[in-house]
C-alpha cells in the first residue's frame, strides 16, 4: 500500500477539506435483500449525494485543493455526466468559472444538470472529449481535473469508504478497531472510486476483500487485471447501460485494482436492470444503471456466491441515482429478461 499513489492519510484529509460541501450519505439495510443472498447486507447511498452520485466528494477535494490562484483561473473536465455535474457543483461553490466537455451522446438530463449548475458545456464526440478538454485548458489557463485518474479526486471518492465503515460500526455496536465488513463490492469504470475506497478501506482494515462489478459489455478492467496491463474497450468502445462505467482504468487507479482489488465480477445487461429494479421495488430507492451493477454481483451473480462465505457482511456502493427517465420501460423491459431474478 506505501508504494501507491493515494494514502489513507490523503483520503482523511480529503473528508477534512469537502466536510462543509457535500451530503453524509445513509447506509441501509433490507432484510428482503439478506434472506434472498444469505448475507448481512449494508447499501451506502451516495444516490443522495449533492448531484446524484459520489462524483461530488471526488470534484469538491480537487477544486478545493487549487491554489487561489489556480482556481482563478477555473477548471475544465470532461464526463458523461455525474462527474460533469460534480465539477459544476464544485466550481460553484468556490465560484470559479467551469468548463465541462461532454460527449453529445452523454442523457440530455445529465447535460442539463451541469448548465442548470452554471458551468459552461463543450459537446463532442465521445472519442475526441480528452483531446478537447486539454485543448481547452491549455487555452484558458484552467485547471484539468481528470474524471477518475486525479489524485486529489481519488482521495476525496475514499471518504465513502471512512463513513461508511464509521456508520456500519456504529450500527452493529462494535468495539473500537473491529472489523466493520467482510466484503466491499464497488462499481467498477475509471476506476476513481475503487482506488480511493482501496486507500480507505484498506487502510484502516487490511483484511477487509474488495470486488469489483464491471457491465460486460464495457470489461476493459476485468481484461486489463488479468492482462497485468491497461486495455482498452472491445471493438474500440464500450457496449452498456451503465455510462457511468464506460471510462478505462488509468494509470494511478489501475495500481490499485491490480494490487488491491481482490476480483472483478462482470455482469450482463439485464441483470443490471434486474438489479435496478429490485431496488425500486424493495427499497423504494432510484438508482441509475452503474449502481444496478453492484447489486447484480451479489443479487444474481453466481461467481461471487462461489467466493464469498455465506453470513458474510458485505457492503455494496450504490454509487448514483442520475436515471434517465425517459429510458425506464427500456431497462424494465431488459429485467424481466434476467433468468435469474424473480419478480
């Protein structure tokens, strides 16, 4: 863990500086969901962070981490969305300007969260959006925060992992330095949010497993851990309804899912949305196609059943609830083609 490019030191820091900014999520429980996987589940809600997901921990530290004099200058990212809106939210708390390069194929109700924000939006096509955002920094002098591989934005993504091991230790009344969880089950895209619940996590509870859920039609980390090396997207781009997952692993948070994650679990497309939809209906809360995935994993994964005891305590990040609406009889209609779910 010394030799990776986050610390647990850099993420404590991390929950210091966005403290004022941003949501402490709740942890849930449903005892529905445990019956159904043989475990003691915990969900962390970051569906309820400001903008809809737990883009906003990692944005708010890297802005707040700008000199005065950087951050005049305002910042520049590019996203499909939830880390769009993050930045937005973030550059408007230190009233900065903010630059978001967005892919035209990006939901309209993403694009409209980010201007709603006050931040300027740059659509391109999805394979020129890096490109465009550098240009456009060098241009403007802004500062460049990149969606998943930015130190300072992986440390602010592993303040989940300190609430949510703080909240669940409090809720099963443990002792000072217990173990919290058995498992941590973590969406997998660029893989921001992994790597700082890695530093976190792991950190604080060396022992404690962390696997990761990737869409298979957007693998590229399930095939980059197993290559030992960064791969990209099959036929050159990705193939899912989780676009929040569709970023390829970088240079920094690559180090963490090869050397701390300890497998990545892929799910098909209608077991997302049948992890979606169980959602909607036990726990009455909306969550976007990304945080579908986790559940999938545990809910209807035969993989992770194989490795992980039953009565294990397992954590799942519902990472977001940014849906686009206009799409919901489409993924309805995906769930029901899940042969493993039961509605």
């Amino acid at each position: 863990m010394s030799t990776l490019p986050v610390q647990l030191s850099d993420v404590q820091a991390a929950a210091e500086r966005i403290r004022p900014y941003i949501i402490r999520t709740p942890v849930m429980t449903c005892s529905t969901f445990d019956d159904m996987s043989n475990y003691k589940l915990f969900f962390k809600c970051e569906n309820f962070q400001k903008g809809g997901a737990f883009k906003a921990r990692g944005a708010h530290n890297a802005v707040f981490s700008a000199s005065d004099e950087q951050a005049s200058k305002g910042i520049v990212t590019h996203s499909s969305g939830n880390h769009a809106q993050a930045c937005a939210l973030a550059a408007r708390a230190r009233q900065v300007p903010a630059n978001i390069v967005m892919p035209d194929t990006a939901p309209q109700v993403k694009k409209n969260a980010v201007r709603g924000y006050g931040a300027n939006v740059i659509e391109c096509p999805p394979k020129e959006r890096d490109a465009v955002a550098k240009k456009l920094a060098s241009e403007t002098g802004g500062l460049l925060i990149h969606p998943s591989n930015n130190v300072q934005v992986i440390a602010g993504q592993g303040t989940v992992a300190l609430e949510l091991l703080e909240q669940i230790a409090v809720m099963r009344q443990l002792n000072n330095g217990e173990k919290p969880i058995d498992v941590l089950v973590v969406p997998l895209g660029g893989g921001g949010l992994i790597s700082g619940i890695c530093a976190a996590a792991k950190g604080l509870f060396p022992d404690i497993r962390i696997i990761a859920a990737e869409p298979s039609g957007a693998d590229d980390g399930f095939r980059s851990k197993a290559a030992g090396e960064i791969v990209t997207h099959r036929d050159g781009h990705p193939n899912t309804i989780g676009d929040g997952l569709c970023t390829i692993l970088g240079s920094n948070t690559f180090q963490f899912v090869r050397d701390c994650v300890e497998e990545i679990i892929t799910v098909e497309e209608c077991e997302i949305a049948a992890g979606m939809r169980y959602v909607f209906e036990r726990m009455k809360l909306v969550i976007e196609p990304s945080a579908g995935t986790g559940m999938a994993a545990v809910l209807l994964n035969k993989r992770f059943q194989e490795i992980v005891p039953p009565g294990s305590n397992v954590a799942v990040i519902l990472c977001g609830g940014n849906i686009d609406l206009n799409r919901m009889s489409e993924y309805m209609e995906l769930a029901v083609e899940c042969k493993e779910a039961t509605f």
